[in-house]
C-alpha cells in the first residue's frame, strides 16, 4: 500500500467531521420546525428541511458509515489493547505535513489532525496484528526509502505575485494596516493557481525546484505570521507570508521501524485500508440495511 492510502483515509475524515457539524447544526431548526427558510430565490425558499432531506441523501449513509467505522476502530483497539504513541501521531503528521500539506489543505486545527492520524494509525495496527515482518526485511525498506524519513526543514508558505515594485509596496502598506493576505492574493496575485488558494503554496523547501531560491531565503528570516517586503521573483515582485515553520529530521530506523512494518504488511496483504473487515466483530447493525450493504 502506498502512504498516501492513509491520507486519502484522513481526507476523507475531515470531510466526515464538516458533513456532521451542518447536520447537526441543522437539527436543532428541524426540530423547532420545518417550514423555517435557510434561502430566499425571488418568491421562492429553501426550508430546512428541504435543505436537511437533501444533505441525508447525498451523504447519509456514506457520513454513518464513517461515524461507524471510527466507533469499531476505537472498540477493537480497546478489545486488542492496541495503542498508538503521541510520537507516533507527531512524526506521522510531520511527515505528512512536509510532503503534502497546504495552509487550505485539511482540518483547521492540530488536535483535530491528530485525532484524524490516531484513527488511521490504529485501523492499520488492527488489519497488520497478526502479520510477522522480518527485521531484515525492514531494514532493507529503511535504506531503500531513506528519503520519506529525511525530512527538510520546511516552511509552509502564502504569496502575493505582483508585476511592479510599486504595487508590491502598495500591498504591503495595506498588510500593515490591517488588510487580509488571503483575500488580496485572490484579488491582486497574477499566480492563478496560488491566488485561487488564496495565496497558498503549500510547504516549500531548498529541494523544491518548482520554487525560486530567493523565495525559499525570504522564508528563512520570517516567523510565523510575519510578510516580507517585495522579494525579486522571475514575473514580477511576490510578498511571502509564512504560516508555519517545520525544522529539518532525519528520523533512526528505530524511530520508524513500526510503521515500516505496517507498511510491509499491508503491501503484502494487499487489502483495502478499511473498518469493514471489522463490522462483525463488533456486531454492527445500522439505519441503512443489512450485511450486503457492509
């Protein structure tokens, strides 16, 4: 199995956890009363619960299914005494960070990050307990993939690309009174595709070729939340913004010599990433159906 697997598991967590707060920020409405309007279109509205109804058929049963899957993963690590250490989550979301993140990319917040990788940490334990790797085996994968556990010190950035200094300056003072960096980079930033991100380019680095080195040097001097002044840039003068810094670790074998086996074991069992394979166990029933919807 490929690591990004595991994050297609936590991606699809963090739409779980947007689909569950509309749902149940809408009950509440729908229990006062349905008739009450969430849109006005001329003469016509949009109730609650029409807007309720349609949110349940779209992703009813797919937001339960996950809610489920989370519930057997927590049971079935307690009834296995599986756990997953603070470390692990850490370097797990460091590593994910570095390789794949963006400032838009994900949950808001750390804790609900953390939360998200346990989850996924724990479902892998739970489908590899039984499967024995070799330490000769695992060794061979740490020198053979040394690079995933080398990470470079990385700097998750935001950028305003303008065309003159003039108009650089002119960003800036409006950054010192308070203007947000977000919104003028989707209005003023002639980088379409980091503008539509609202300035958003992810985690950089010195490796990163697609990223001019005087970009990666601005970052350097910058603490989180802080801009520069217009920095030289091959189509005109970009402002650099940084949200997050994430210093250089090379992790030891040993460090990593669990999730190397994990990832041997599911590569050798060629399964899905799943809670499914669970449901028995657990003596799931749910709204939706029967087993041959499991």
């Amino acid at each position: 199995m490929e690591k990004k697997q595991l994050w297609y598991v936590i991606a699809g967590l963090a739409m779980l956890n947007v689909i569950t707060l509309v749902l149940l920020l809408v009950k509440p409405a729908f229990l006062e009363g349905n008739k009450e309007s969430v849109a006005e279109i001329g003469r016509e509205t949009i109730s609650r619960q029409e807007w309720l109804t349609e949110l349940e058929e779209r992703y009813g049963e797919e937001t339960l299914r996950d809610l489920i899957d989370q519930e057997v993963v927590k049971q079935m690590a307690d009834d296995y005494d599986i756990k997953v250490s603070d470390k692990a989550v850490d370097r797990e979301l460091t590593i994910y960070k570095a390789m794949y993140s963006s400032a838009g990319n994900g949950p808001k917040t750390e804790d609900k990050w953390k939360q998200q990788i346990k989850y996924s940490l724990l479902l892998e334990e739970l489908l590899t307990k039984d499967v024995k790797v070799s330490e000769e085996d695992m060794k061979a994968y740490y020198e053979q993939n040394n690079s995933l556990f080398d990470i470079p010190a990385s700097y998750l950035l935001s950028q305003i690309v303008v065309e003159t200094k003039k108009e650089a300056d002119s960003a800036v003072k409006e950054l010192k009174e308070g203007s947000s960096f977000a919104a003028m980079a989707m209005e003023r930033s002639t980088d379409e595709f980091s503008a539509n991100q609202g300035g958003d380019i992810g985690f950089i680095n010195e490796e990163d070729e697609l990223v001019a080195p005087q970009v990666v040097e601005a970052a350097k001097s910058l603490k989180p939340e802080e801009w520069t002044g217009p920095v030289k840039v091959e189509n005109g003068y970009a402002i650099i913004y940084l949200h997050e810094r994430l210093e250089g670790k090379k992790y030891a074998f040993e460090e990593v010599k669990n999730q190397i086996r994990r990832q041997i074991a599911l590569e050798q069992m060629d399964i899905p990433v799943s809670a499914r394979a669970f449901w028995n166990d657990a003596e799931v029933s749910w709204f939706y159906g029967d087993s041959e919807k499991q």
